[in-house]
C-alpha cells in the first residue's frame, strides 16, 4: 500500500513538465498521502523568480497542507541560488544523503 509519494521536478518553468510535477505534488497530497516535491536540476529555478499564479497558488496550498517542499542544495548553488532568495517560505535544502534517505523512505517516486 503506498502512503508517501515524492515528486521529483527537473525541468525548468516553460518546460510543461514542471507544472505536471507542481499538478501531480498537490493531487497526491489532495488524496491523503504524505507528499515531499523535491526540485533539483533546473527545477530548481522554480523557487526564485516569477512563477505563473496558479503555480504559485498551488506549491502554496501544498506548503500549507503539510506538503514538504525540498531543493538540492548542491543544485541551487551550481546555479548561483541562494535561500535568502527562494520565493516560498520553509524550504528544505538537502545534501545527496537527505535526498537519498528521502528516495528510500518513499513507496512512489515520480519524476518529472
């Protein structure tokens, strides 16, 4: 039976499957499992910047919900990210062995 689910995203905002990722974070957390959204690569361009409102809207709701909203903090730092930037409050930056654990914990990890 699963209950925890990580979404992983990716790609980088214009790229649609970054709002399928958003989309599929927020309706698995809708149906009652315990959902972690993790942005790595250029997703990680998400958490800065200008975000379509109903993106923003929605990684918000998740936050709100008790959704765990993650980065890797290797990611960010390639790309000259800090946190003090990220547009979303309580932000987790992982290191390689968080992520890991996280990936471990999880009964289904999907990445977009």
């Amino acid at each position: 039976m699963i209950s925890t689910v990580s979404i992983i995203i990716r790609h980088a905002l214009g790229d649609e499957r970054m709002a399928l990722g958003v989309r599929a974070a927020y309706a698995a957390q809708a149906g009652g499992y315990e959902t972690t959204l993790v942005l790595l690569g250029e997703g990680v361009h998400a958490l800065i910047g200008r975000l379509p409102e109903y993106l923003r809207n929605m990684i918000t709701a998740f936050q709100e919900n008790d959704g765990r909203l993650a980065c890797l903090g290797a990611c960010a730092e390639q790309r000259g990210i800090a946190a003090a930037e990220f547009g979303f409050e309580g932000v987790d930056v992982l290191g390689d062995g968080e992520l890991a654990g996280i990936l471990e914990d999880s009964d289904s990890v999907n990445v977009y």
